[in-house]
C-alpha cells in the first residue's frame, strides 16, 4: 500500500484548468472583437 499521493492528477488538473481558461478568454475576445467591430460599421453608416 502506498501513503504518497500521486502528484500526476493535480498536474493534469492544472493544465486542464489552465488551458480550459485559456481557451475561453480567446472566444470571450473574439466575440467581444465582434461587436466592437459590429458597433463600428453601424457608427459609420450614414
């Protein structure tokens, strides 16, 4: 029986956590990069 725990889950779990946040800023910014644009051209419109 081993008493150590195994450090390879939390690892695993950081990097999950790590590039599952990664990956939603990309999409929060590209949809916020959108509008913006969005609110551009309609600003521009005449």
């Amino acid at each position: 029986m081993r008493e150590a725990m195994d450090p390879w889950t939390f690892v695993v779990a950081s990097y999950a956590i790590g590039v599952g946040a990664t990956l939603g800023m990309v999409v929060w910014s590209l949809i916020s990069m959108r509008r913006a644009e969005s609110r551009r051209d309609r600003a521009r419109k005449p």
